[in-house]
C-alpha cells in the first residue's frame, strides 16, 4: 500500500493550522495496517490519539461471546474520539476498532494531545468536533435500536454503510446479521425483500445497493 506523502497529508486536516501540522508531521507515528486487523481492543491502554489517513476503520462494542455491536465508522479525515478520551483519562479502552480495508493512521501521543488542547485554538476545535460527531452518530444508532424495528435498522444500516463505502456492500448476509444482532435467515428474507422492491441486486458475498429510498 502506498505511503501518503506530506502534501496528502496535510489534504485530509486543512482545518489545523500550519504550526499545529509542523509538529504533527514530526512527532507523530504513521502507521500501515492491513484489512481485519485490529486497532484497538476491549481492555487495552490506548496511548496515542488515532487519526485516519486512508481506507476505512470499524469502530464497535463485542460482548462475553463475541457478538458485535456496530457503533459507527470512521473516514479519512476523521479522528477516534473514542481513543482520545481514552489517552486523556489513562483509561482502558470499552471499545473495538478494526480496519474494514487497508488503513493509514497518524498516531499521536497522548501528552501532546494533551498539550495541543490548550496551544492550537484549531486542535482544540477538532477534538470537540470529533466529540460531537461521534455523539451524534451514537444517537442515530440507539433510535434505530430503540424505536425502529429491524427492517428499518436494516436500511439504516445499509444506507449508513453506502455513505462511508459505497454501493457495493462487500458483507455476507451472515455478517450483516452479526452486526444487526440477529440470524443469516431473517436478513436473508429481508434482503431479498429489497431486491424484490429494486432497491438492491443480491450477489455472491456482497449487494449492490440502487436507490435505498424507494422502500
């Protein structure tokens, strides 16, 4: 996988200003990880700020026997709110991440994290930034939990999942199923409702979706 250089760095975070990215260009760690790898784990210290270069990372809770519980994705440009806390407080993590594709990530340190919140105004807005977007896709995950049965979870998840990667979901329905909580059979039915409907066209090992909004 290529390395991005400085300039296709600096394209994902042009809201930090130009001292900031000096010293994020210098003291930071860049680092390749490969698809199903993990990033973070349940119980681990996590010692450094993650921010997303490339591809595409799965951020998510996994239960005593393994279950997960997909609670959002994170993009290029985006940063692990979820491990800056973390580093902030010296806690151990209560979440997963996995790398969905082959990822590039900027490891920063936690004590310059810490300091950058107090020395760069456009650090400082970042990290609240990151805070409420996670909050807010957290929110949009727990409605669709709690107030909408799981058809409708089912195109909330597939939508969510267009927008981060595209049309072409590269999930069996078994997984899918894993993610949503429930069996292979039920999201099989489901699925194939849709394509009935002309909103997906069902292949081996991945859909394709078309217009989600016709359900």
């Amino acid at each position: 996988m290529e390395i991005l250089d400085k300039e296709e760095i600096l394209k994902q975070f042009p809201q930090l200003e130009q001292p900031l990215m000096d010293e994020l260009l210098k003291q930071s760690t860049l680092k390749t990880i490969e698809a199903g790898d993990e990033v973070m784990r349940t119980g681990q210290y996590i010692k450094s700020t993650i921010l997303l270069l490339s591809g595409l990372l799965k951020v998510y809770r996994e239960d005593d026997e393994g279950n997960e519980f997909l609670m959002y994705y994170l993009e290029p440009g985006n940063a692990c709110a979820l491990s800056m806390m973390c580093t902030a407080r010296n806690e151990k993590s209560q979440i997963m991440a996995k790398a969905v594709t082959d990822v590039e990530v900027l490891l920063v340190p936690s004590h310059l994290s810490e300091m950058w919140l107090g020395k760069y105004k456009s650090w400082h807005n970042f990290v609240i930034a990151s805070y409420r977007q996670r909050f807010e896709e957290l929110l949009q995950t727990l409605d669709s939990i709690a107030f909408k049965g799981l058809d409708e979870r089912l195109l909330f998840y597939l939508k969510r999942h267009v927008k981060v990667s595209g049309k072409e979901v590269r999930l069996s329905h078994q997984q899918i199923a894993d993610e949503l909580n429930s069996s292979r059979e039920v999201i099989s039915r489901l699925l194939k409702k849709l394509e009935q409907t002309g909103a997906i066209t069902l292949h081996r090992n991945y859909l394709e979706v078309h217009d989600l909004e016709i359900v």
